[in-house]
C-alpha cells in the first residue's frame, strides 16, 4: 500500500510527465503519446523511491483513469499540452455536456466561447458533479456551462471521448453555451 500523499504525488508526477513535460523524466514520447512503461517506472522509482507494484496500484487506483498501460507501454489517457496525436475516432456526443470553470473567466468566454487554452481540447463532461469538481480546483466562485453539443454536432462539429470518459472538441462557440441552473 503507498500512502495517500505519496499516491498523489507520483501521479502528479506521472501526468506531468506524461501530458506537459516527458523532458523532466528524461522521456521521449512516441506520436500518439506512449513511453515504455520500463522506462518510466525508473524515472518515478528513482525519484519517490517506489517500487514497480507501488506504481501499477497508483495506476489502477486513479480515480479517474489518468493513464492507459497496454503491452508494456504507458501513456495518459487526455489532457496533453505537449505535441501528440492520440489518434481518438471522432464519435457523436450525448446531447448534453458540461463544463465547469470561474466565474471571473465568464465574460471572456462569453465574449469567445470556450477554447483549449493550453490544452489538445476544451474537456467536457456527461456528469455536472465532475464539471463541479473541475471548477472547484479553481479559487473563488465557479460557474457551470451547459453545452449543447447535439446543436453543435449538427452544425459538424467533431467531438471524441478519451479512454477514461472525458469529452473533448477543438472549441465550443458561445451559442451553443449557456449558463446551467446547477451554477450556484
Ligand atoms: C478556461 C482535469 C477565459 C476553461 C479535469 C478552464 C479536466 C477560458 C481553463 C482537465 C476560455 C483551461 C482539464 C476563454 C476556456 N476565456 N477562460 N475564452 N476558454 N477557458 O486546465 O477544463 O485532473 O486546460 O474554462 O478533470 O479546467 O488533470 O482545462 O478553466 O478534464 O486529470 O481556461 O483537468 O483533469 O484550464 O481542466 P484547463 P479544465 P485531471
């Protein structure tokens, strides 16, 4: 068993590695974004001092399924900033999603929808409570976001979902956001 804190820690550690900076590991991921698992087990062992089991609980316990780990390779699941293509189909979405964010980026967004930022694609969720727990990691108060994305599909726009279940589109205009009555 790893202790919560360092449980978060080297997933911290894995997901920065593996969506912003392989560099910190020494790590060169391939184009859709897998590394040798072998290889990044060193790196993350030498550094928190865990073993190879310790690393495959922290894997499997993340809540969220951060990380994909099949034959022998590892990589994260969405939410990259370096240059990968993760090679996702575009699928139909659910008519519905959410977005949760601050309130203070409301006039912004309100002025030029939702964009990726820093990120491959604005993440969205089927699940208002995830879209809370999103926007609630940000200070101050938050606002949900009520995409209509059957509108936006319809209009061919193209939405993927990533292994773990988030929803992702290259951006969402302003008409088809609007302001959910779960915003407090
Ligand atoms: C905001 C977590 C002003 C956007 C979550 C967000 C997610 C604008 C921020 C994942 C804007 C970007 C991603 C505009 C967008 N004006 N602000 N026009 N357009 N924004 O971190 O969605 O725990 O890149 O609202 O579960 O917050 O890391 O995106 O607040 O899936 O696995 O710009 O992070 O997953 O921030 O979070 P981010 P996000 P993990």
């Amino acid at each position: 068993m790893v202790e919560a804190k360092l449980e978060t820690e080297v997933s911290k550690f894995m997901s920065y590695v593996l969506r912003h900076a392989p560099d910190a590991a020494g790590l060169t991921l391939d184009v859709e974004g897998w590394v040798s698992f072998d290889a990044l087990e060193k790196a993350v062992a030498s550094k928190y001092g865990v073993s190879r089991a310790d690393i495959l609980e922290i894997i499997e316990n993340s809540p969220k399924k951060r990380f994909a780990l099949v034959d022998d390779r590892i990589r994260a699941n969405q939410g990259h900033s370096v240059g990968v293509d993760l090679a996702l189909k575009a699928v139909q979405p659910p008519d519905v999603l959410f977005h949760g964010t601050s309130r203070i980026s409301w006039s912004s967004i309100e002025r030029e929808g939702l964009k990726k930022m820093e990120r491959h694609h604005v993440h969205l969720s089927t699940d208002i409570e995830i879209a809370k727990t999103v926007a609630t990691r940000r200070k101050g108060d938050y606002i949900i976001l009520r995409v209509d994305a059957a509108a936006m599909f319809s209009k061919g726009h193209s939405f993927f979902v990533s292994d773990n279940g988030v929803w992702l589109a290259e951006s969402v205009p302003v008409q088809y956001l609007s302001l959910d009555a779960g915003t407090p």
